[in-house]
C-alpha cells in the first residue's frame, strides 16, 4: 500500500468504511485519506462510490471500492476472505452506514420497515464483525469504530425502530470490546450529533439544513478512535462536546 500522507496519524493502515458514498461516511473517507490511510469503500450506490473515491484520489490517497448492499450477509462473508488474500489484516473497520427506516408510533412499524432497520444497522455490523474480526486481530492495534446517535439512550418517542437498533449495536459493541479487552484490538462507539446528512434530514424535513454542523467537521473523533495510540475501549465518544 502507498501512502498518501506518510506522516499522517494513519499513515500505512487499512481502513474499510460501510456508508462511504456520501455524508460523515464520505468525509471520513476524505480524511482518513488525508492521514495516510489506505481505504477499502463500501456503499449501495456506484455512483457516489465513485464520487468519494475522486475526491480520495484527488487528496493523493488511495481507494478500494466495493458497491455492496450490507444486507447480503454471504458478501460481507465472503469480504473477509478476499481482504485476507489481498492485504492480510483490516487495521481500522468503521460501521457507518444506517437507515432511518420512518418515523411511527411503536406499533405502527411495517414489518419490511422495521426489519431493514435491525438489518442495516444492527445485524450488517454484527455480520462484520463475524467476518472482519480475525483480520483486526492481526493488525498490531485493530480498531473498530461504529456510529451511534443520542435516541439510543433518549427512548424518543416515534423513534422506535432507528433508537433500537441503535441500542443494540451500543450493547454489542461493548460486549464486543470486553472480549477484545485482552488483545490489540479496541472497539468504540462514536455518537456524532446533529450533523447534516440525508438520514438527518429525513427525520427533519424542515430543519435549517444550512445551520447544522457539517460531517467533515466531526471526522476528527474518528482520526482519534482509528489512531494506534488510542487506548479507549467499549466507549461511547461524543463527536460534538
């Protein structure tokens, strides 16, 4: 792997990234890029894929793309495997992507609803984790990073299946991060705030999209979490003090 910053915080490391075709996903791409990260991209749509990876390349970095649905869990299986052959370890592994789902009182789900909501953003990175977490452990200083958000603690009413899936992968992650405890690798939750993103605005259609903190401006809690020398384990890390 070639860096594109030898000197960056992640100079020389692999990093995948799950949501990489827009929003925090995509500027954690940038940056992580920008730290000397070599990326391995995974998003639905081809097209953004390709847009992140223009702006990687235009940075100097380097990227890997695989245009993935998470909810194909014999691909991630298989995923694991390839990485193997090709780089031999995964030193950073971010679960971004997530769906909303909808907004609707508890009992009112559509069962397909609340179900691509349990497999987007809770069982995707459970299947992950199956698959990516031997790799990490062969990485001096594995890490493992995924996002979260405030309603996973807040029961917000209305917010029932996104608040769920999100306070399971908090418990699983940190079921994850005691097992882990005694290795190289760490494993930690990022709660990104209010940022402007598509989900974000799905959930407030009438916000003031203009006045909300921009994704590329909460990529350093993710610089910090990915970064060898980080000694957190099973946390929750508040991207916005």
């Amino acid at each position: 792997m070639t860096e594109a910053n030898p000197g960056g915080r992640l100079a020389g490391r692999l990093a995948l990234i799950t949501g990489a075709s827009r929003g925090i996903g995509a500027a954690v791409a940038k940056r992580f890029a920008a730290e000397g990260a070599h990326l391995v991209l995974i998003a639905r749509t081809v097209g953004g894929l390709e847009e992140t990876d223009d702006a990687v390349r235009a940075a100097g970095g380097q990227a890997t793309l695989l245009p993935l649905d998470l909810r194909q869990y014999d691909k991630i299986d298989q995923m694991g495997a390839a990485l193997y052959e090709r780089f031999g370890r995964l030193d950073i592994l971010v679960g971004n992507a997530g769906v909303l789902g909808a907004l609707s009182p508890t009992g009112h789900f559509g069962p397909k609803v609340w179900q691509e909501v349990m497999d987007v953003n809770l069982t995707a990175n459970w299947r992950l984790i199956r698959s990516l977490d031997p790799l990490l452990r062969l990485s001096p200083s594995g890490r493992a990073i995924f996002v979260t958000a405030s309603v996973a603690q807040e029961a917000t009413p209305f917010w029932g299946a996104y608040a769920a899936s999100k306070a399971g992968l908090e418990t699983l992650v940190r079921c994850y991060a005691g097992e882990v405890a005694n290795t190289p690798v760490r494993a930690n939750l990022i709660d990104p705030g209010i940022v402007r993103t598509a989900l974000r605005a799905q959930g407030f259609p009438l916000e003031n999209k203009s006045a909300l903190t921009s994704p590329e401006a909460v990529t350093g809690a993710f610089v910090d979490l990915a970064a060898a020398d980080c000694a957190l384990n099973g946390q929750i890390v508040t991207a916005q003090a």
